[in-house]
C-alpha cells in the first residue's frame, strides 16, 4: 500500500483521518495561498487545495498526498479566520439566526493520479444572544476556525439548529468522501 500523506496541520483533519483508520504522516509546508481572479467563492476551497496538493507533489514523489481547505460562505460573503475577537463576534453574529454554507475543498494525488472534489453543508444557527456568542469567544478563543466556529464545540451544541450534509465537513474534512476515494482510486484502506 503506498504511503499517504496528510498536507495539513490541522489537528480536526488529523484526528478525522486517524479516528477513520487511516495510517498517514503529516507533513507541513508554508503554501502561497493567494487566489487568482475571478474564481467563484464556491470553487475556492477546491482551488486553494489543488494548489496546496501541487506545492507538496514538488517535494513528496511516490507518495499519495491528501490536501484540504474549508471557507464558510455566509450571504455570498468568505468568512475566513477571525484576526481577534472582535472579527470573530462580528461573524457569528452575522450567521445568528441564519444559514450559511460551509465548503470543503479535497486534492488527492498520486505520481500518475489525482482526484479533486468539494463537498457543501448547510448550517443554520438559532437566534444567539450577545452574551452566548461572546461566552463562546472567551471561552473557546475561535481565531483558527474558518467562521470563528467549531461546530463540534459549546456554540455548536447549543447554536445549531440544523444541518444538512455532512457534520464531519463543516469540521473541515468530508471523512466519508475522502474515504471512499482512498479506498476505491488509491487502494488506500484502513483495513
């Protein structure tokens, strides 16, 4: 079975792939992630980790490489990671009583092989109050998620009101996806 890298330090990433049975080293390279005009907010997780996969198949040659990247569109707007606390209150606040898109893009390659694909949820938040939204920043300090949320986390539990596609996407890898194209164009398995 070739060896599969994990392109990310995510540790949400890490641990899905590592709770799904996968055997994988993690390796982290500084990857420009500056986008090209005129690609639709939909398309840039996607983009983003196609561009992150090729950076990593200059340096790793007979490996299986797996990158990823999530954004939240909310209003048509990319909520990328709050710079402080007032950034991450800002953007809860405006997904309260709402839905908002979560997007995760996927690049899997091998020397002779790559699959690309994204995979969209639909979040939609209660009503929050100033207090919750600002006991969650406090306490959880969101500044490393995209849309200063993790959905498996307080604001998550008592915010949520529904979701539709997958739960594990909105934490940033769609495990079920990913699997499945391990498995049946890389003949990467758990088991």
């Amino acid at each position: 079975m070739p060896k599969l890298i994990v392109a990310s330090n995510s540790a949400r990433r890490q641990q899905l792939m590592k709770d799904a049975g996968f055997e994988f080293d993690v390796h982290v390279l500084d990857v420009d992630e500056s986008l090209e005009s005129g690609i639709p907010n939909e398309e840039i997780a996607e983009f983003l980790a196609e561009k992150k996969n090729k950076a990593y198949r200059a340096i790793f040659k007979d490996e299986v490489i797996l990158s990823s990247d999530t954004v939240v569109l909310s209003n048509g707007t990319i909520l990328g990671k709050p710079s402080d606390e007032k950034e991450a209150f800002l953007m809860i606040a405006s997904m309260s009583g709402k839905s908002h898109e979560v997007v995760s893009g996927v690049c899997i390659s091998s020397p002779d092989h790559k699959v690309s694909f994204s995979d969209v949820t639909t979040v939609k938040f209660e009503e929050l109050s100033p207090a919750e939204i600002e006991h969650y920043i406090k306490n959880y300090q969101p500044y490393d998620k995209a849309g200063s949320y993790g959905i498996q986390e307080w604001l998550g539990m008592i915010g949520i009101q529904s979701i539709q596609g997958s739960f594990y996407n909105v934490m940033g890898l769609p495990i079920n996806k990913v699997y499945q194209v391990l498995r049946s164009d890389f003949g990467i398995s758990p088991f």
